[in-house]
C-alpha cells in the first residue's frame, strides 16, 4: 500500500472512530454527550447515524487533502531520457 493510501485510511478510520464514538456514547450516558442536528438534540439509535456522519464527512475531506500531499512528497523523479 502507498503511503498516501495509507493516509487516507488512517485519517478517514480515525474521525469517522471518533463520530461512532460520539454516537454510542449518546446512546449509553445521553447526559455525557449531546450530539446535535439542525439545532435539535439527536437522541437514541438516530444519535449514531448523525455522529457516524458528522466524523466521516470532514474526515473525508481532511483525508483526501493529506493524501494528496502526501502523494505529492513521495513520487519518484523521472529519470532522463537516454539518447
């Protein structure tokens, strides 16, 4: 695997962990965690979907941008033509 791949993994695995996180701790201590959507408090088995989504989402877009600069670093120089 690249490591650029391996970036994106890491990063998309750990904010979306940490939006799962968020939900099932709103489903076990609803007064620890309050998770939110559209101003309204998201309670129960919803709480999970909306933290699960509310972590992929930027992880997503963090992911992307890293791998991206990453892929940058580590390419390979192109070696000159021989004649």
């Amino acid at each position: 695997m690249t490591p650029a791949r391996k970036t994106f993994v890491w990063i998309l695995g750990l904010a979306t962990g940490l939006g799962l996180l968020l939900g099932i701790a709103n489903v076990f201590a609803p007064d620890a965690v309050s998770v939110t959507w559209n101003e309204e408090n998201v309670e129960g088995l919803n709480s999970i979907w909306v933290g699960l989504f509310s972590g992929l989402i930027p992880g997503l877009m963090l992911s992307l941008f890293a791998a991206g600069i990453v892929a940058i670093f580590t390419r390979g120089r192109n070696k000159p033509a021989k004649d």
